[in-house]
C-alpha cells in the first residue's frame, strides 16, 4: 500500500513535518481551515496594507532552523530585522508560502472529525469525507494543531490525549492600523516594560515592504487579552487606539484599524516533548505545545515528528 500521509494544520509544524517527509519520498495531503496558510505566522492584506498581526519576528537557536532559516533568506522569503531576528519577506507568511510550492494542500477546509478504518485513516471534514486519491485511506494522521483543539478531533476517533492536559496558553488580542498619508513614525518597535500593551511594531518598517503607508500592530499583554478575551473587536480595537495614543503618544488619521484575537496564541506550559506518536493507530501531534512558545519550537517539533513517522515506516508498522 502507497504511503500518504493527512496532516491537519498547514501552521509550521505542519509544514515542516511535510517538507521533511517529501525528502524521505512520503507524500501528505495537508488540510487548513484557514485560506491563508501559515497559521500564527500570519500576514494580513486590507489592500495595499500589510500586517503581521501574529508572530512578529523568529530567532534560529538551533543548526536545523538555522539551515531553514538560511534557504528562506537566499530565496527571498525572509530576511534579518534586527540582530538575530528574522521575519517573512514580504510578509511574515512568506516562508510558509515558498514551504507549500509541491505540496498537496487543502486549505479553507476544517476537519471536523477522523474515522479508523481497516486500512488506515479517514479524514472528516466540514464540506465530507476525504480518502487518498490511491488508496482509500490515509495511512496515518499528524495533528499539527494548538493542543487544545488536538483534544477534541483525537477524541473523534476514541483517542485520549493525557498528555496535553498541562498545556497552557496566553491569549492575545492584536490591534491592526493602517495610517493615512502623511502620518510617518520615527520608530521601529517599542517593547513595554508593563502595562496593558506589550508589543508594538512598525510593519512597514520590517524589511521587504513597501513601506509606503504606515502599518503598526499592537499586542497586548497576556492580562489584559485574559480580561478581555469575550469583548468584542471593536471594543478592544477602540481600547488599544486610545491606550496607543495617551500613553504612547502614537496618534494619526487612520484608514484602517482592526482587531484580532489569537486565543491560542503564545504556550505558556509546554509538555517539555517534542511531539506524541500513537504507534498503535499510527496517529501524531505536533506544534509548538511540544518544546515553546516561538517559530523555531513548532518548527522543531514539526521535524521531529516526521522523524518519528520516517522511524515506524522502518520498523514495519506500516498500516
Ligand atoms: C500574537 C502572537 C505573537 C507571536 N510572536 C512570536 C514571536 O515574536 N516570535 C516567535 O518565534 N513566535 C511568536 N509567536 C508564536 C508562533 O507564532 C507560534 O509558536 C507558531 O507559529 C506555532 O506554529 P504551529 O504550527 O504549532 O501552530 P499554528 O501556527 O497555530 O498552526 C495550526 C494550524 O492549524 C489550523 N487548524 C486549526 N484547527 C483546524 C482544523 N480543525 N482543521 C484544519 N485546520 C485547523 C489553523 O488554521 C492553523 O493554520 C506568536 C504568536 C502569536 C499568536
């Protein structure tokens, strides 16, 4: 029987556990609920503006990330900001972009369920069922996905994930603005040391934009997006604009102002593993749950279980 993997999340874990299977000549069928891939490392287009209203810029620690890292910038998917801090060019989903060319992915599509058949792997999703095109059946599942939503889609299919029950996520909400001419900063980013604000950041100022309108995303901290995680966007979008401008000083006719909550946004406790692998039903889980709360975790995390899948193909636990 053909090999084909489902991955469930085309975030970098995702992606990453996909490129290094290609390398070992395993095919995936990637599916996203999302249309824009990525995940949190996100880019948002409102016209000719651009937000990186998630992860705001990665750090490559480790010689594996630091090898990814480098292919991005040589192709022109990203490049360094600030010492050692790297960003997507030209937005920050611009590596997950160059990661997708030659896979098989499904995107806007959010698998709802997942069904173990004689053979392997059903996947479920809201549009329906989908098998491999080859086989009728997925011969395993990678859950590339925030831990808490690993949860329910594993119970799916009768499997309990004891392991995820101490991970801990800070939410975030993210303001989005896009100034009118002439408004033009004279900063960068601004890094709070309290308050209600913990990030702010001059989009337009990341190299590889255009940087002709000024694009600033504001995150704020894990308290208050804690406090007011139910309230609604435009709520929070008027409360983080009037902060900006009475502590910061940061005013200016605005075109566009928005904002996003990430629910799931920075890990707070990781499992301290780099992923799960069910040998039994051939099922994974990955992401940044696994080893912290940056780009290079999920990456690594991502990578590992792909090990893990290459491993159990080697030891004939083929389904
Ligand atoms: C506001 C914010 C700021 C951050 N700042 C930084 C930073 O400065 N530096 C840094 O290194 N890291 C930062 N991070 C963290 C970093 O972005 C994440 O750790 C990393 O991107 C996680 O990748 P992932 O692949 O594990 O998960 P994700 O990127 O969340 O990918 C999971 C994917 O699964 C999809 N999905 C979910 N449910 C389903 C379903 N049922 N069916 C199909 N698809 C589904 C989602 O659409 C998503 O694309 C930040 C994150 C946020 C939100």
């Amino acid at each position: 029987m053909t090999t084909h993997i489902a991955i469930v999340g085309a975030g970098i874990a995702g992606l990453a556990a996909a490129r290094r299977l290609r390398t070992a000549g395993i095919a995936c069928t990637l599916f996203d609920k999302s249309r824009g891939l990525g995940g949190r490392m996100a880019t948002r287009r409102e016209g000719d503006l651009r937000f990186d209203h998630g992860a705001q810029y990665f750090s490559a620690r480790g010689p594996r990330f630091q090898s990814a890292v480098e292919e991005w910038c040589e192709a022109g998917l990203a490049a360094e900001w600030f010492e050692g801090a790297y960003v997507g060019t030209p937005g920050m989903s611009g590596p997950a972009r160059g990661m997708l060319a030659g896979e098989t992915v499904v995107g806007g599509c959010r698998v709802t369920a997942l069904r173990r058949l004689a053979t392997g792997w059903m996947v479920l999703t809201a549009e329906g069922p989908v098998a491999t095109p080859g086989n009728g059946a997925f011969s395993a599942v990678i859950l590339a996905l925030p831990a808490p939503q690993i949860v329910p889609l594993a119970a799916t299919a009768g499997l309990a994930m004891p392991a995820l029950d101490g991970v801990r996520y800070a939410p975030c909400w993210a303001l989005m603005l896009g100034y009118s001419a002439p408004t033009r900063f004279d900063w960068d980013r601004i890094r709070p040391e309290d308050g209600a604000i913990a990030w702010i950041a001059r989009d337009s100022a990341k190299p590889g934009r255009s940087g002709a309108t000024e694009c600033v995303v504001v995150h704020a901290a894990p308290d208050w997006s804690r406090q007011h995680l139910e309230h609604s966007p435009v709520d929070v979008a008027g409360a983080l604009a009037s902060m900006l401008h009475d502590r910061y000083g940061i005013a200016g006719e605005t075109m566009f102002a928005a904002a996003h909550r990430w629910r799931y946004a920075l890990v707070e406790q990781p499992t301290g593993t780099p992923c799960l692998w069910d040998a039994g039903s051939r099922l994974g889980a990955c992401g940044d749950w696994c080893l912290g709360p940056r780009v290079e975790a999920a990456f690594d995390s991502g990578e590992a279980m792909a090990e893990v899948v290459i491993a159990s193909q080697g030891a004939g636990h083929g389904i």
